[in-house]
C-alpha cells in the first residue's frame, strides 16, 4: 500500500489565445494518487477537500480512479488554481488556498509515502506533513516531489531549509529544472542534485521537461532523453513522471521498509524510462490525466532504445 499526503483542488485550464476556463480535478498530490491507482497501486489519500461543488468533483475523481480517501475532509471550500497556457501548452499558475492538516495521524503505516508540493512547505499543514514523515520513515520508503509554487510558499530563505530537510529524509525525490532554478539561482542542477544525493536520498531525479531527465543513484549518473510527443498541455506531467516511477520501482520490489540498501544499489533506468513515458503520454491530452496500467503497457514499444548517456559509478 501507498500513501500520499498534500492538496487537492480543481485546476480552472485556460486554453491559449482564449477567455474560456475549464474546470478539471489536480493538486500535484491528488494528481500522483490517481496516477499510481490507475497503475494498479493500492493508494490511500490524506488530504483536504471542500464542501462544495468543486469538493464534489475532486471527491468523484478520485474515488472514481480508486483512490481511498482520508484525512481532514472539512474545509468549507475548496481550493483553486487558474492554470494559463502558453503557446507551447506550458502551464502558469495563480492560487486560491489554504492548507492544515492539523492532528492527522496515519492510521495504517504504508509500504510507500509520498510528500510534496507547497503542502510540504505551505503553513500551517507543512509542520503536520513533516511529522508524517518521521511517523513513516521507520516503516516506509519516502517519496518527495518540491514542485516549488513561489507564489504561495514565502521567500527562498525560509523554504530552501525547509525543503533540505525533506529531501534529506526521503529515499526517492524528484525535482524540476525550474524547482532547482528557484531554490538555487544559478547552479547547475547536477551539481545540486549531486549534493542531495549525498544528504541521503538512493535516488534523486530531476526532471528537464522536453530534455528529459537527469538522474543520480548510489550505483549511476544518467541522462536519458524525452520521448517526442505532441503536446496538447504540461499540465500533470511531472505528477504522471512521479506515479510512474513509484510504479515501476515497487514492481521490481524495491519500495518498503526492508528496501532501502536494494533501492540505493539498483539501476533506476527502466524505472525512469516508464516515469518518461507516463508524463509523455500526459501531455498529449488535456489536464492532468494519467495513463493506466493497460495504456502505459500498450505504449511500451513508443521507449527509445538509443540516445542515453551513462556512468556507472563504482562497478
């Protein structure tokens, strides 16, 4: 069984060149929990949803995809986030929310918890995710995904430690280009990626958008390239990527409490090459919406043999 923790809320997408918003379910979290139900995980949510008509959309979405809910499910509205594309599909956000979360305890202990977005760096809630994590962390593999909102979370000062210190208890994080641009102005994302490895982490990875990813582990440094798609929208991808590796590394038994030397000595390729092909096909539909295990099975032969750089470290 999977957990996740963070925020659900309805993505108001505005198409490019027009006025007309449509109302469809996200929240980086909620996005990461229907991807990995739909991948066939078992997957619990602990969130907020309102008692409203959008509370009412997410809710139906979710428990449509499989996901069991729990958590704190009593805010009088539900929060929102005006989505903008430009051009090239890429989405620009504007927020509507808050966030608690307050005396949230897990009732089962999980064999995976994944964290992120600003409900791990947004107060009053981030304090409660934190403790969740050191609640897990005894039993569970740790999962962190930034996906840095500037708008909602406070100056770079406050946020960089905060973000440290999850990265440094999480077995698996991924990062954007844009979240390390943020947290670092003007260093490379390599080199941060490097010195998170470090602070703990078996496997850092850091997503590139149309580059594809770069990725460091206790055994490799790779760099493996994004398949070429046509992109209708941005909006989930880096979600689908996160659902999709979680996926692909609990199939081949490296998630769990007793898995964490295996995870940190594994190849992470064919997990990232299913990651990559999970956001791919994300982006070539409107709104966050992933692809099912069967989807993801009948795109299989869409992965690129070719163009990957490796160096193994340690062999």
């Amino acid at each position: 069984m999977m957990t996740v923790v963070g925020e659900s809320l309805v993505d108001l997408v505005g198409e490019a060149g027009s006025e007309v918003y449509r109302a469809r379910p996200g929240g980086s979290p909620a996005n990461v929990a229907v991807g990995l139900a739909r991948l066939g995980v078992e997957v619990t949510f602990v969130t907020e949803l309102g008692a409203d008509p959008p509370g009412t959309l997410l809710r139906r979405h979710l428990e449509g995809a499989g996901v069991r809910l729990t958590g704190c499910l009593d805010r009088p509205s539900s929060g929102l986030a005006v989505a903008s594309l430009d051009e090239a599909g890429v989405a620009h956000y504007t927020f509507a929310i808050s966030w608690r979360l307050a005396g949230v305890r897990l009732d089962e202990l999980p064999e995976v918890l994944h964290v992120g977005s600003f409900a791990a760096t947004l107060e009053p809630g981030a304090a409660n995710v934190a403790e969740l994590v050191e609640q897990a962390r005894p039993h569970a593999t740790i999962s962190y995904d930034p996906n840095i909102r500037p708008a909602l979370i406070g100056s770079r000062a406050q946020q960089r430690p905060r973000v440290e210190r999850l990265v440094a208890r999480a077995d698996v994080v991924k990062a954007s280009v844009d979240d390390l641009a943020w947290l670092y102005p003007g260093e490379p994302y390599d080199q941060v990626a490097a010195r998170w490895l470090e602070s703990g982490p078996a496997l850092v990875v850091v997503t590139l958008g149309e580059r594809g990813v770069h990725a460091r582990s206790r055994r490799s440094v790779l760099d493996l390239p994004a398949l070429p798609v046509r992109v209708v929208d941005t909006v989930g991808a880096g979600d689908a990527f996160m659902s999709g590796l979680l996926a692909a590394l609990r199939e081949t038994g490296l998630l769990g409490r007793n898995r964490r030397a295996a995870l940190a000595e594994a190849d992470p390729e064919p997990a990232l090459r299913t990651a990559l092909l999970a956001a791919a096909l994300t982006c070539e539909r409107p709104g966050a919406d992933p692809p099912t295990r069967a989807e993801l099975a009948a795109a299989r032969d869409r992965l690129p043999v070719t163009g990957t750089r490796e160096t193994r470290l340690g062999d």
